[in-house]
C-alpha cells in the first residue's frame, strides 16, 4: 500500500506520454520534410560546405568556455553541501579554484570569445 501513490503517478504518467504521442500521430504532418534529415551543427547552415571547409573559430571557444562553466557547477554544488565540515582550509581552495575559473573567462573575454560578429559567408 505504501508504493500505490508511486504506482498511480507512474500509469499517470504512462498514460499522458501515449496520449501525446497518439495525437502527434494522428494530426501531425505526414510528409516529410526535405531538410529533415539535413545536418545542422551549431548553427551554421552546411550549405556547400565540404569536410575541409573551416568554421568559425568562435564555435570553438564557445564549445570551451561551455566546459570550463560546465565544470565549475559540477564542483560547487558538492562544495556547497560540505561546506560546513571543510573549514578555512575549503573555503580558501574554493577561492582559488574561481579565481582560476575567472582568469579564463576574462582571458576569452580579452581575446574577443564572447564577441559575436559573424562574416557573410556565415549567414
């Protein structure tokens, strides 16, 4: 008896997606479109583009200083739940770890990473 409010959420829930899922069936578009299997990466359309055709070197660092992010929130979710059993001795790791963190995004900053200023031939 315990589980039956879990059970009933998951039928719920079971129910919901099949329904969804049957009305995109029935009343959605029967013909495909000619750019639905189209590749498209980042944003730049790959009309005559070749394998050894360049891309913008923002995409790139863009790619990068999303991983550099992405990183300092895995790490300080963990901190923030130990915080109080770490002491000094965390708190100031953890200040050295952003201010890493910071010298990187102000060193794409300086180098123009964050600035978006496309060329025609990418629009």
């Amino acid at each position: 008896m315990e589980y039956l409010g879990l059970v009933i959420l998951a039928l719920v829930m079971l129910v919901i997606a099949l329904v969804m899922i049957s009305l995109n069936y029935l009343f959605g578009p029967k013909t495909p479109s000619p750019l639905q299997d189209y590749p498209y990466e980042c944003g730049v359309p790959l009309y005559d583009k070749t394998a050894q055709s360049t891309f913008h070197q923002g995409y790139y660092l863009l790619g990068l200083l999303l991983l550099l992010f992405d990183i300092e929130a895995a790490f300080l979710f963990p901190w923030t739940v130990v915080y109080k059993h770490l002491g000094l001795f965390g708190f100031v790791e953890f200040l050295l770890f952003l201010l890493i963190l910071t010298y990187g995004l102000l060193y794409a900053w300086r180098k123009g990473a964050l600035d978006w200023q496309f060329e025609e031939e990418y629009m």
